[in-house]
C-alpha cells in the first residue's frame, strides 16, 4: 500500500511526490512481488499508472468524504486541504469533471460489451476467421450497438478516421503491407516520462 515516507504526507499526486519516496513505494513493491528480469521496464510502467491511480483514488475519497485517512495527521490535512482550495486545483478539478461528463462527439467512443474485455472479443474474432483480426474489426464489435449504429459520435468519427488513414496509406504504398492497421517495428513500449517512477 501507498503510506507515508517519514511522519508526513502532504503529496496530492503521483507527479508532487518526491522521487525518492517513489524510489521508496518502487522497492517495496519489487520486495513483495517477482518477474522477469526482462519485463522490468514493463512493470515499473504498470506500477507507476497503478500507483498514481490509486493515490488519486484515495484523495479522491479523502477530499469528498472529508474523513481524513489514517497515514494523514492533522497538520498535513490543513496543508492538503490549502492546495485543493487553490484557484489553480479548482480550474484544473473542473476541467477533469467537464472531460469525464462530456459525452458529445468530442468525447469519448462509450464500450458496448459490458464484462468482456476487448482483448478477449479479439480472440473470439480470430477464432471466428481463422486469423488475427484488422483493427477495424475489434473495435467495431466493441463500439457499435447490435443494430449496427455507434455508440457514440466519437466512435463513428474514430472509424471514419481510421479508413481514411488505411486508405491513404494503401494509396500511398508506405502501409505495412499486412493490413493490420500496425506498424510491426513498432512494438516497444514508450514511457515519455524521464522519471522512472
């Protein structure tokens, strides 16, 4: 679990908190759990998403509940609450409100598979054709309703895209020639964040 460093804790996020208290969450994670030497940059990745999801979580909870958590004394809670009454924290907490609400075209494509995940939608395709499937086909089990329309504006706008790329690409002779939709070269994955945290 996320806990303090020291007897304080007046970081709200992943990104304030100090590196070396990240270095610190890092090492008791590596100290509980194992992978492959291999899959080390992988799992720092995963851990820093999940670590700052939870720390967002449980401010989260702090902050509307206004029960403090146990690893936050009184004095940091004072402290902590000054930052979400900022201007600054106010704007930024309203924009993140209006980009969770929006549901016009501009927003985001809305899941219509309930439980089952996409990747397993993926494998149940490539069970169906014998083959992996194109991206197109993923996504359009995944985002149209069954009477064939979209889910949303922005899952149509996102499809509509999608064939004017392929077929600017197919025209353009610069596709990867498997018609994927994915440059095979391009496999790593990129973490644009200096901070190994």
């Amino acid at each position: 679990m996320i806990s303090p460093f020291g007897n304080s804790f007046t970081d709200t996020t992943w990104t304030t908190t100090p590196k070396e208290i990240k270095e610190l969450w890092w090492n008791e994670f590596k100290w509980k759990f194992r992978w492959d030497e291999a899959g080390e940059k992988e799992a720092r990745i995963i851990f820093k998403r999940k670590a700052g999801g939870h720390m967002r979580n449980v401010m989260n909870r702090a902050k509307r509940s206004q029960e403090t958590p146990d690893f936050i004394t009184a004095d940091n809670r004072v402290e902590i609450k000054r930052t979400w009454d900022t201007e600054k924290h106010k704007q930024i907490s309203e924009i993140n409100k209006k980009n969770r609400a929006s549901s016009s075209s501009e927003g985001l494509a809305t899941y219509a598979e309930g439980s089952i995940n996409i990747e397993e939608h993926r494998k149940r395709i490539a069970d169906e054709l014998g083959t992996e499937p194109i991206f197109i086909a993923t996504f359009e089990r995944t985002f149209q309703k069954k009477d064939k329309t979209w889910t949303s504006n922005r899952a149509n706008a996102i499809t509509d895209k999608y064939e004017l790329v392929m077929s600017t690409t197919a025209a353009s002779g610069d596709g990867d020639g498997d018609g994927d939709g994915h440059n095979d070269d391009d496999n790593e994955i990129a973490d644009d964040d200096d901070d190994p945290c």
